[in-house]
C-alpha cells in the first residue's frame, strides 16, 4: 500500500525546511501552501508516513504496521482528510471491552478484571488532581491479582511499564473514547494526504547549525539553507542526538529524553478457515502476568489474527529477532484455542519500531517528574526552529499509535503563523 512517489532533487536553499514526513510535518507543509514561501520536506525513510504506514501483507489482508485507530474521532483532524480523500472511515465499536472469543478469559474474570482496572485509572486521576508527578505505577492497589495484567494494558496503551509513565502526562491527554478506522489503512491514507508535498525522500538530516543568519542543514543527500526549520522527527532521534544542533541545544536533548518513545509492535498471521471464527472478535487470557499479548481475530472481516505486544516484552521480542513476534503469537494463541490452530496460522507481517532507525520506538509518554518537558521541547528556539510531532499514547483502554498531527496541530501552526508574519516584516 506504500505510494510511489519521485523523490525530488534537493535544492540549495529554501525559505522553510521540515525535517520529517510524517503526520506533524506533512500537516505543517499544508498548512504552508500558498504561503509564497519555499517549502521542502525532508524525509529520511523512502516512503512518507513515518510510523504511519500501511502493507499488502498479503492478496487478502491489509496491514498497518504502524497506528491504525483514529483516536477522539470526534476531534481528530484526519477524518475530514479521510472524507476528502475518499477514505472509508469505519465507526464500529472497537474489540477491546466487548466481542471476547473462547474461554481463555471467562465473562466473570473479565468483569473482575475491568473493575480493577476502571479502580486504577480512578486512582490515577485522583492523584493527578493533587498536582502529584509520581510514577502510575503508585496507583495500583498493593496485593490486587490483576495488577500485572493491568501493566500489560499500558505497554499497549503507553508503550512502557506504569513504574515509567508520567501521572500528570496521562491526566493531561484528553480523549473523548471514539475511535475510528481507516478500511484501507491509516498509512496510505497519510501517504495519500503527503503525495502533493514537496519531499526529498532518501534524506537523511544529521546536522542543524543555527549559528549564522540562515541555518544550515546537513543531509545525506548534501547541504541546503533554510530561514526557519520544523523538527518533526521522534523524541529518540533528538535525544540520542541522530540529528545534531550547532551550537547545542541541551535544554532540548533533555527534554526529548524524558519523553521516550516506548515499544509497542504488531503482527500480523493470516488464517485458515477463517469464516469459523467471528469478526472483529478479540482474544486475551487472563494470564495474571505483564508478558502477554492481545490479539484481534479477523479485522474487517480479513482472514487473518492480528497480535499486540508493548513495553519491555516487545524490546525482548524484538531483540530476539525476525519472527519471534510472530512465533511468540502463535504459541500464546495456541495456548488459548489448543494446538489444532497452529496449522491454521501463518506468519506475514511484523513491526520491529525500535529496531528502527529512524523511530527508535513507537510513541513516546513523559517519564516520572518530565511531564512539563512536552512544553520544554515544544517551545520554538530564537523564532527560528520549531518542533513538533514525536506520537504520543491514547490511554482508551487498547488504544495504539496516537498520530502526531492532532495533538501537536497547535505547536506547527503556531510555528507557521510566526513564519507568515516573518515573509510580511
């Protein structure tokens, strides 16, 4: 489902430079259309999208390797693209709660389960309104059984462990519960809204000096002049300093540091006999431990199983090589529907985010005492660069892959604004 595009030739001088092609630097080069001002999008990857990104894993199945719910649908910018762009968007209620296949998690235990999980958020939230920035994890109830399975849920939901998310960064997401699809994938529809920008694929930034009047950027494709530049990229990339800044930008590098990008992966396994089983249906054990998975059975009625895996139990997946994710799904879901559905399971695709060069992780959440660094990075350095984009979580229970755009369309128009104001003075 990746777009062919021709990568264009970079130029050697540009009134405005967007390092990053996914959602937060494709909606800011829209935003700067017409403008009158010249505009490149500089994108390391030979695709657009980013963590947004959408394979024909098979003649029958279609794939987000990357986000694929349009959270607070309500709200989220991309479903008005969608329509413009002639996306079916699908409203069916998500699998997470209800539609629960076989008896690896019993209704009863089910019921149980949420209670302690909606007693957790309560918690959570109670201790957000005292101001108090401590780890989630001190909102578990000591002793409670369903305390790792409700760890597991935030590797899904936040990409890490709760002992390493931020309380106040969780309250301050704001989420209004609905959540939407993109039937042919909410990667190509970021690849169909980016095909009308100007991008230099195959471009890989490793340098931003800002030390002279205009700033100059270093890619792998050579050097090119720029007024003003929007950095796009994931938090990792600034904090392991992938991309470097000259003179430097400590407060920067320290504040993408405490907004990391967790580890959230899926796969995907095509099914035989697929019409045996429900649609949209979703399957999870009551496992009573943090290194499980949650699998969705037949998404859009496709024949296939898709499997969830975050936190510190992805890393491990993915440190153990090409597959391991989708062995380790096979052999949990057999645990689950008994050894006959091995044969009917094959392996077609699995992301490895944090393998990735240019994600190093999936999206990111604030650390323990860091949720003010958002604002840190967020804030733009001497008129001139901005910053924008670097996921962050959806905390709907099995919400994945927040996109960038809707939660940081403040910070690049803001920046876009400012860049208007410079071409009228």
């Amino acid at each position: 489902m990746t777009m062919k595009l021709t990568a264009m030739s970079l130029p050697s001088s540009v009134d405005v430079a967007i390092i990053g092609a996914g959602a937060a630097g494709l909606g800011a080069a829209h935003a700067l259309a017409g403008s009158g001002l010249s505009v490149i999008v500089l994108e390391a990857r030979n695709r657009l999208g980013g963590r947004a990104w959408t394979v024909q894993a098979s003649p029958e199945v279609t794939f987000d390797v990357g986000c694929g719910w349009l959270h607070s649908a309500d709200n989220n910018s991309f479903v008005a693209i969608a329509k413009q762009l002639d996306f079916e968007v699908n409203k069916d209620l998500p699998p997470w709660r209800e539609r629960a296949y076989g008896d690896a998690f019993p209704k009863a235990e089910r019921d149980d389960f949420m209670h302690a999980m909606d007693a957790f958020y309560q918690r959570l939230w109670e201790t957000a309104q005292k101001g108090q920035d401590v780890p989630a994890s001190f909102s578990l109830e000591p002793g409670n059984r369903w305390n790792p399975m409700i760890d597991a849920i935030s590797t899904y939901i936040n990409g890490c462990e709760l002992k390493d998310m931020s309380t106040l960064d969780w309250d301050a997401y704001e989420d209004s519960d609905l959540n939407w699809r993109v039937r042919r994938g909410y990667g190509a529809l970021i690849a169909a809204y980016g095909a009308p920008c100007p991008v230099a694929l195959n471009c890989n930034v490793t340098l931003i000096d800002h030390s002279d009047q205009r700033i100059r950027i270093e890619t792998s494709q050579g050097t090119l002049t720029a007024d003003k530049v929007i950095v796009t990229v994931p938090t990792n990339l600034i904090a392991n300093e992938a991309i470097r800044f000259s003179p430097p930008l400590p407060a920067k590098v320290d504040a993408a540091a405490g907004l990391p990008l967790g580890v959230d992966d899926k796969v995907t396994l095509a099914l035989d006999d697929a019409e045996a089983f429900p649609k949209e249906g979703n399957l999870r054990g009551a496992t009573m431990r943090t290194d499980m998975g949650t699998y969705h059975i037949r998404p859009f009625g496709q024949p296939c199983i898709e499997g969830f895996f975050g936190g510190s139990f992805a890393r491990e997946l993915e440190d153990a090589g090409d597959g391991a994710i989708a062995a380790q799904s096979i052999e949990e879901i057999a645990g689950f529907l008994g050894n006959d559905i091995r044969r009917k399971l094959k392996p077609l695709y699995e992301s490895r985010w944090a393998h990735d060069p240019f994600a190093r992780g999936s999206y990111s959440h604030a650390l323990p005492g860091h949720a003010g660094d958002r604002a840190v990075l967020a804030a733009p350095t001497d008129g001139r660069l901005f910053f924008a984009g670097g996921c962050r979580r959806s905390r709907s229970e099995g919400a994945r892959w927040r996109h960038a755009v809707f939660l940081q369309a403040k910070i690049w128009s803001t920046a876009c604004d400012e860049l208007h104001r410079g071409q009228r003075n």
